[in-house]
C-alpha cells in the first residue's frame, strides 16, 4: 500500500518590506540592477521606495544598496 504525504503547512521564508532611501543630487547614480534583484522601485526627485522580499530590514536594505550603492537608506518596513 502506497502513502500519500501532503504538506498542509506552507512556511514562508521572506516577507516584503517597504525601503525609502535619498539618492544623492549631485552625483552620477551608478544602478546595479540584474536579474537576481527582485524589487519594484519607484524612484521622484531623487527620493525612493523599493518595494524588496527578504528575510529581514536589514538585508531588504542590503538589496537595495547593492541596486544603488550611493543611496542612503531612510527607512525599512514590514509590509
């Protein structure tokens, strides 16, 4: 007799989190975008909100700075 095993239980490893950052007005922002960055971002004036999953604010920051390395982080976020 065979045994059939479903999971019921789904753990989810990252959340989203809500990342406003400053790019810096009088520079050339240099952007490191590929395709293993997952974020949305939404960039006016030189203020930012990028919207990253990760495992935790610090490194949902980390993503970002990797995609813009002059940003300065304001703020991270939970969604």
């Amino acid at each position: 007799m065979e045994m059939l095993t479903t999971l019921s239980n789904i753990i989810q490893f990252g959340c989203e989190f809500r990342v406003l950052f400053n790019l810096p007005n009088d520079k050339v922002v240099h952007v490191h975008k590929s395709a293993r960055n997952e974020l949305e971002v939404d960039i006016k004036d030189g203020h930012g909100i990028a919207i990253v999953k990760a495992t935790g604010k610090h490194r949902a920051a980390n993503k970002v700075k990797q995609v813009f390395p002059s940003a300065e982080i304001i703020e991270t976020k939970p969604l």
